[in-house]
C-alpha cells in the first residue's frame, strides 16, 4: 500500500482539518443515526448520485455537532483513483491499522465506506469490526447487490438497509428554500406550489438537476454514467446497443405493463438477454417493476408487472418524447413515493375488469388502494378503485392534480397535497 498516497486521499475527504460539503438536510441522517446507535451497520443503497455521500457527511457533521472527534471518523470513498489499490479485504485491515497509527485513535471510530461494492470481501471486513465492537460502520452502494446474497449471508442480523432515492417533493421545496409552517400555507402559496411540483414533475429529484439551469444536460449525463458504469461495467456487457434499446424502452414506457416476451419480439433481442439486462438495470436501481396483486405466488412471479423508473425527470427527458405524458410521469411519482412510505415488498397493482394503479398490503390485508390520473376528465377512473372497494373494505384514494373531493367513498386529492402528507 502507498501509504502516503493513502493518507492524502483520506485527509482530503475527512472532516479532520476542514469541513465538507454537507448541502442540504436530508430525510435519512437521523434514520442512519439510529441505526449505528443501535449498534447495527448501516447500509445506504440507491442510485447514482441520488446523494448517499452527502447524507453520509451529514450524518458525521451531526456525530461533531454532539462532541465527537474529528479524527474518530473515518470516510473512505473507493471511488478516489487513489484508493483503488484498496480492492479487497486485506487492504482494508491494513488501512484500518494506518489511519489508527497515523491518527493515535484508540477507541471505537465511526468508520464509512464510500461505493463499498468496489471492494472483494468487504463483507468479512465490516463483520469483523462489528463482531469485535471495533467500530460503528456505515456503508453505501449503487447497486442493490448490497441488500442481498453475500451481504445478507455474512451481515445476517448485523445490518440495517435504507434506500436512498432521489429527492422527495418535500426535500425538494427544501433545496428550493420553500418552507410549509402550517397547511395554511397551502392556500396562501398555492401557485407557487403547483409551479414547483410542474418543475418536479418534469425534472425529478437528483439534487444536482434541481440546483442546475442545465436540468436536461445533466439528466442526459447521469443516465449514460449510470449505464456505461453501473450496468455496462458492473455486469460486463458488450451489447450496449441492445442494453440502450430496452433501457429506452423501459424508462419511456413507466406506467405501464410489460412482458419481456413481447420486448423480446419487440425489439429483436433474444429472451434471454432480454431477462439478464432487465435484472442488471433493477440492480443498478435504475428501473423497477410492480408486481399484480395475486392469491396464487407464482401468478404474482409469471404476471405482467408494470414498470417505473427511479426518477420521472429520467423518463421525461431521456424515453421518447411522443409516447410521453404527464400523466404517466405523475404515475411515477406516486409509486416512488409509496416506496418511500412502504418499501417495494407490500407494493402492488389490481387488475379485474378495471385495474387499479397501486394497492398497499400491510399484515397481509390490503389497506390502501391508490389511481393516479393527471384530470377526472373521465369517471371511469373511478371504476376500479369502486370494484377494489365492493370487495375489501380500504381508504381509497383517486389523486389528481387539481381535482379534490368525494365521490362514492373515493377521496379526490390533489398529489401535491399528498405527498407532503396533507390528505
């Protein structure tokens, strides 16, 4: 190991002798918090540039804020070139035997590991500090292999995994300065609300589009450095031309049911490379697909799910433009946020004589039925949530973006309202 490269790379992202760009509050500082107090690993997982490394600064900006020493936290980002050589687990107990030697620190540090996934073994390193109380450890990733085979064998009942997104709605009125007192500040701002949630709505929620006058470069930049480096590199594809074509056709398509064995005749990829790119873009946490509400498990695993992309500014500015609306990216939306809210595992969507966009499973009773629509130009919109609502007794709601009320035991809510939780 060059150690004095090593320890130039480690000063210049450590809070040791000068700050660092902390941006922002997010939604999840405290929640990482919590965890390392309970002596759990925390694990931040979620796409590129979603802010994982700025929510983990933050978290060690608050450890100083409450006395701890500088020099008792440890940011080790694996994505410095200059860190490279640090490529397994070995390399690893050697760092952790320099930084104590350069550093004198003797007791327990707060140790956080940058784009961990980098890293053979990394795994044994982290167990081993938890096993022994070496150290409290937070760790991100871009990939959702970090929430499971490897890491939930070795890390089993060790770890905590909380995924980062893109900005809520409510984060992003934070980074616009916009501030809710009381919900009276909702009839009082409205336009202004509504202006931003257009914004939003069109742009999405990566902070660096949202502090940007260049939202469409940026978003075009992101998506090709998530898929050249995430899903290219990450799972050694030579056919980018076939990867791009089912790509586009995902994020164009959010919204929507799809089969992979129509795409695969679609686009003219074989099947089963249309199956393996689709299960590198989920774990790239680029795409996600939303399962039918079914009795039967392997219905629920064969049936038609529908797609959504990790963030509508995505869909809007990268899929093609003449398949696009609002309405759909609106769709999107409100999937990301009941993922925030639920997690993917209690998320589904109804399909009878009508189909209803999105159903919230709890203690496995269905508790919330969900249809999204940009207008009520149309009642029938309201069919489905009615056909879900004669079988099971459940809060449903039709969200809009201008229409509020009641009609026949379905609340007519505006989405912006919801997601800032006044519904």
């Amino acid at each position: 190991m060059d150690r004095e490269k090593v320890m130039r790379a480690l000063i210049d992202w450590n809070f040791w002798y000068k700050e660092q760009f902390t941006g922002h509050p997010r939604e999840y500082t405290e929640e990482v918090l919590k965890v390392l107090r309970s002596g759990f690993v925390a694990d931040l997982v979620g796409v590129k540039r979603s802010g994982k490394s700025t929510i983990m600064n933050q978290v060690v900006k608050r450890l100083l804020e409450t006395g701890v020493d500088p020099l008792s936290t440890l940011i080790v980002n694996f994505e410095d070139s200059r860190l490279w050589e640090l490529d397994d687990a070995n390399k690893l107990f050697q760092l952790l035997d320099v930084y104590r030697e350069e550093t004198g620190v003797k007791g327990r540090p707060y140790i956080f590991l940058d784009e961990v996934q980098r890293v053979r073994g990394w795994e044994g390193f982290v167990r081993s500090l938890v096993d022994r109380k070496e150290a409290f450890v937070t760790v991100t990733g871009s990939t959702s292999a970090l929430r499971k085979g490897k890491v939930k064998e070795v890390l089993a009942g060790r770890h905590v995994s909380l995924e980062v997104t893109p900005l809520s709605f409510r984060e992003f009125l934070l980074f616009k300065g916009f501030s809710l007192r009381s919900p009276l500040d909702l009839r009082a701002r409205e336009v202004e609300l509504k202006t931003l949630f257009l914004e939003y709505l069109r742009y999405g929620g990566f902070p660096a589009v949202v502090e940007s006058d260049l939202k469409e470069r940026i978003l075009m930049e992101l998506y090709d450095d998530i898929l050249g480096r995430d899903v290219v590199e990450g799972c050694r594809i030579r056919e980018v031309g076939k990867l791009r074509a089912l790509s586009l056709f995902y994020v164009t398509n959010v919204g929507n049911r799809v089969s992979l064995r129509r795409i695969s005749r679609s686009l003219g990829i074989p099947l089963r490379t249309v199956e393996r790119f689709t299960a590198c873009l989920q774990e790239a946490m680029l795409v996600y697909f939303l399962p039918p509400l079914s009795p039967s498990f392997s219905e629920m695993v064969k049936g038609e799910r529908k797609v959504y992309s990790v963030d509508q500014g995505l869909s809007n500015v990268v899929g093609y433009r003449l398949n696009q609306n609002l309405g759909s990216l609106l769709e999107n939306v409100v999937y990301l946020e009941l993922r925030r809210r639920y997690g993917e595992g209690g998320l589904f969507y109804y399909r009878g004589k009508r189909e209803v966009d999105f159903l919230v499973v709890r203690d496995n009773e269905v508790r919330e039925a969900y249809q999204v629509t940009y207008n009520l130009a149309d009642e029938r919109e309201l069919d489905g949530l009615r056909e879900v609502l004669r079988r099971k007794k459940v809060e449903a709601k039709l969200l809009t973006l201008d229409e509020e009320g009641d009609v026949m035991g379905v609340k007519v809510r505006k989405v912006w309202k919801w997601l800032l939780g006044f519904d």
